[in-house]
C-alpha cells in the first residue's frame, strides 16, 4: 500500500466536485507501481449512469494493457465501492482494493449486498477500507453541504 | 411487454457468440416503443470487464437520450443480470427489466445480492423473468458446449 496513490485519488475525488459530480477518485496500479488510470465520477458530464471512477478506471486499466483482467493490480478508490463496482472489481480480477471511507447508504462490500462474500462472486480481492478515511469523508460531507445550501 | 424486443435481444446475443463473447444481449426501449440501444457482451473485443451487454446498453441510451436517468425506458436483456449489471440498472432508473433465463452462478437479482432487495439499492425496476426462456438458456449451453468440445 503506498499512501501516495490514495493521495492522488483524493485529488482527483476533490476534481469531481469541482465539476459538480458526487466527489469519488480513483487510481488504478500495476504491481510494478506504474498507475496504469487515473479518474474520478463522470456521471452527469458523460450521461452515463455507469460512470463511476471505479469502472472509468476499469475500463480505463483495461484499455492499456489490452486485457479485461487486471492481474495483479490494485485499485484506491476514495469511498466503499458501491455494488455495481464491486462487481466490476471482481470481474476485473483486481488483486487488491484499498479505500477510504464506507458508505453505509450505499456500499456494496461491507454492507448491503456485501458482494465480495456472496456465492456468486467468483474472485474476491484483498480489501482494505479506512485508508486517509478523514479526509476522504470530509470531501464527501463538503460536497453534500454546499448542494443542500 | 413485446417480444419482438427480446426477440432481438436474442438475436444480438447469437451475434455476441459468433464473435466469442458470452452469448447475452440486450435492448432498451423508450416507452413509445423506440429503441434506444442494442447491444452484446463485448468484453473480450473492448478489453474491458465492465462491457456486459447491459452496461453498454445502458451507455447508449444514456447518450441516445442525454441523460444518465432512463426513466420511463424497459431493458430487455436475454440472461438474469449479474450484481454490476443490476447496480448500474438501479442507478440508471429503468422501469422495468424483462429478462430469458436465470444465472444461478452469476445473477444478481434471483440468487446471491439479490441487490434489487438490499436496502442499499434505491430504485427499484419491475422486474419479470422467464421472458423466451427456452431459446435464452440453449444459446447459452450451445456455447459453452462447443467452448468445451
């Protein structure tokens, strides 16, 4: 785990907010610690409901090393992953995930569906939550506070 | 409900085989009967894990429409949606999702999340299975047949 990485996925979760998207970044890392995609939610811009940092950084990861499997790399990602990434992360054959705070409204690994530990997920990464989780959290709680003002 | 549209669900899901993909396919419909999106897995081809035949489906329509809400729209989709596909069908406020057979070692509606039930999941679809089921499942076992031959 370097703290770097979610560092800069802090940075590109602080970048979403700017531009008006639910502030969530993003960092894909091959084993090498070469970032291999950087992104952040692109929901609204995009018009794609699918956007979220996690499957941009996916598809994004996938794209440069011309394989849907993501061997032997791993994702920080500035918030529980929701359901619908943590399928894509086992999809993806991702090896680790490192992320920040947890969603309890609507995480999809510790809560809820908690997919990773459902018969139907056939690859289950390493996790581990709670990295630079208060300033994770505090860009999050920023962001819902300037919407609701 | 028409079957015409899962008749070209069908259809997309055969052309999906002929290109080595898992065999599913997929469309969404306006409720004025348009289509919006025709689809198929394309995950080999695009490199990329997250390209479910929903997903992409999803995208298109989004972008068809400019807007990541398809409300109002119904997803027509030959296999029981996995946990990223029912997650990405939730965020994307589909109306109602008819799909062939069920995925008892993949889906994600009937069998493991059952994400749709999860008080994580905030939109909720109409949901009716079992729609030219017969032909759905023998596309499937067809390729997984000559896959292992």
């Amino acid at each position: 785990m370097s703290q770097s990485f979610m560092e800069r996925a802090l940075e590109l979760a602080k970048e979403a907010a700017i531009a008006g998207e639910v502030p969530v970044g993003a960092v894909i890392v091959s084993s090498e610690g070469e970032i291999l995609a950087e992104t952040r939610n692109r929901i609204v811009e995009l018009k794609d409901a699918t956007a979220h940092a996690e499957v941009l950084a996916i598809r994004g990861a996938g794209a440069r090393l011309s394989s849907e499997r993501l061997i032997d790399c791993d994702l920080y990602v500035t918030l529980e992953p929701c359901t619908m990434c943590a399928g894509a992360i086992s999809f993806a054959r991702l090896r680790r995930v490192y992320y920040g705070c947890s969603d309890p409204k609507g995480g999809g690994v510790e809560q809820g569906a908690c997919f990773f530990d459902q018969p139907t997920c056939h690859h289950k990464p390493e996790i581990y939550g709670g990295i630079c989780e208060t300033e994770a959290a505090q860009i999050l709680r920023d962001f819902f506070k300037e919407k609701r003002e």
